[in-house]
C-alpha cells in the first residue's frame, strides 16, 4: 500500500467519533467537514495519520481492531485485530511502527505498517490511556491511568526499559525536548519529568480535569484542556506560568498543534465540535461544528 497518493495537497484534520461509528474528514483551509467515513466498529476514540500522509490508523473498541483508512479515497481498506479495547496509536516518526493502546488488556501491541501485522506484544500498567513517541523514534511512553505510572517502551526491543512514578490520574502526555509533561487527571496537576530520568522536575496545580498536553512544535507553549471546566490553559513552557485560559466547547477531549505551529484544534466531546485558536493571540479564532457524536481525538496533516 506504501504507493498510494494523498488524494488532496490542502490540509486535513480527521476526527473520531467515539459515540457513533464515524471519523468526520475536516478541510482546514476552510474549516468544514468534507467527508464522513464510516466504519463498522464502535468506540473509535483514538487515531492518528501516518507521516507520509497516506493512511489513518483507528482504534476500535468494540472490535478490538484498528481499521486502516487510505486517505486517497477516504475508505476503509484493512483491520488489524490487537488487544482488547484499544484506545490509541501513535506512530514513530519514520512511520515503520504503529503502537497501540489496549486499555483493557493492559498492554501495547506494535505493528508493522509495511506488512499490517502485529509484530509484538508489551505488558504494561493498569489501563494504558495516553501515548508519546519521542522524535528520535527509541522512546513510547506510556501513561496508565489506574496504576499512576509511566511504562517506558524501547523500540529497538520493544520491551518495557523503566517504569516511572507519577500523579494520580495520568492521561495526556506530550514530550519536548528532555522535558515530559504529564496530565494527572485525578490530582487535577500537571507534572514536568526528565526524559532521561523520570525525576519529577515542576508540578502545576489548579486544573480541572486535565486530559490531554500539546506542545507547539518550536516548544514555546503547552496546552491543556480541561474538562471539568471546558476549556484550554496555555502555559509558558519556560516560566510554566499560565498564559491564558481559553474557553472552549463542552467536555474538550483532544488538543494537538498544527506542523507550523500557528494553531491549536481542540476535540469537544459534548460540545460536538471542533475549536480552532490561533496560538499567537491564544484565542478562539473558529468552531467546527457537524461533527459525529462524541469527538475524541483529532489528528493532522501537513
């Protein structure tokens, strides 16, 4: 499948739709649902574009598969079966690997994208929910919310390397150069650890039902989303000092930032839409509405 082209040059966002069984295909450069696709699975809450842009990959709870979706014709054109209920995947940078989170069988199920096989299997902690691959493609980080650590995953023998202590709660997690920030749900905090160590360097205080971490791609700002109070907090990635508390749609769920770094797309759950801010002025610039039910998670290309 590696040949096949992206059907379209403009940028895409693809969004799931965790109650329903539906991704909504967003047009960034006029910020409209262009498409709906359809899957046969239920519970598709986390998804992620592949780096050449050619596939998505969606997590299918009620299946517990992962459907692949050429983004050439916006369709479904393979499942692969993982563990049970798997709630997201990310990919390493070079694309070769698709890690997948089984939230119910407490462990990770890597797949190699040029054969659309799984290849491994990796125990971790109690229910794994949040995922990051460090840009270097050695690290997968692993949060897992019921047992309040941080499974450290090398790629190169897709073994568990180091088991860090956190916060109670973890769930978002984004990684910027040495530093790893942490949502820690339950506590309502936000934890700075070094990727080297593990070792606690900041704790921020003061959420709401923190859920889901982005950081710009030049590592100036970091987002929160709140759910407990519909919003995001920007924070200033050197002083950690809260920038701005934007409001958002109902139950946000999802934050990520755009490749240039301009922009921030927020998934809101209850909201049924999706929110756009401009990362320079940390505000609302639009809303996506029409989403399917549920929106969970949203991932970019170009």
């Amino acid at each position: 499948m590696a040949g096949v082209a992206v059907a379209a040059a403009q940028p895409y966002g693809y969004v799931s739709n965790t109650m329903g069984n539906t991704i909504s295909v967003v047009n960034r450069a006029t910020n409209t649902v262009s498409a709906t696709i359809s899957i046969s699975g239920t519970g598709l809450s986390g998804l992620a574009v592949m780096p050449n842009g050619t596939y998505v990959y969606v997590t299918e709870e009620s299946k517990n598969s992962v459907a692949i979706i050429s983004t050439a014709n916006n369709s479904v054109v393979n499942t692969i079966l993982v563990g049970s209920g798997p709630v997201q995947v990310a990919f390493t940078p070079n694309g070769a690997w698709a890690y997948v989170l089984n939230e119910l069988s407490y462990n990770v199920s890597v797949i190699n994208t040029a054969t659309e096989t799984v290849v491994a299997t990796i125990p971790v902690g109690t229910k794994p929910v949040g995922i990051a691959i460090t840009p270097d493609g050695a690290k997968v980080l692993v949060t897992n919310l019921l047992s309040s650590n941080i499974s450290v995953i090398s790629t190169a023998s897709n073994t568990v390397t180091a088991t860090w202590t956190t916060l109670s709660g973890p769930t978002g997690i984004a990684v910027y150069g040495n530093n790893v920030y942490v949502a820690n749900e339950y506590v309502n905090s936000l934890t700075v650890l070094n990727l080297i160590t593990g070792n606690t360097l900041s704790t921020i205080t003061g959420f709401a039902g923190p859920n889901a971490v982005a950081v710009t791609p030049n590592g100036s700002q970091i987002y929160v989303t709140n759910a407990n109070s519909s919003s995001v907090w920007a924070l200033n990635t050197s002083s950690l000092a809260i920038e701005a508390k934007i409001p958002v749609g109902l139950i946000p769920t999802a934050v990520t930032v755009s490749a240039e770094g301009t922009t921030a797309y927020v998934t809101n759950g209850y909201g049924l839409s999706v929110t756009e801010i401009n990362t320079a002025t940390n505000t609302v610039t639009d809303t996506i509405a029409k989403v399917g039910a549920y929106p969970c998670s949203i991932a970019l290309y170009q």
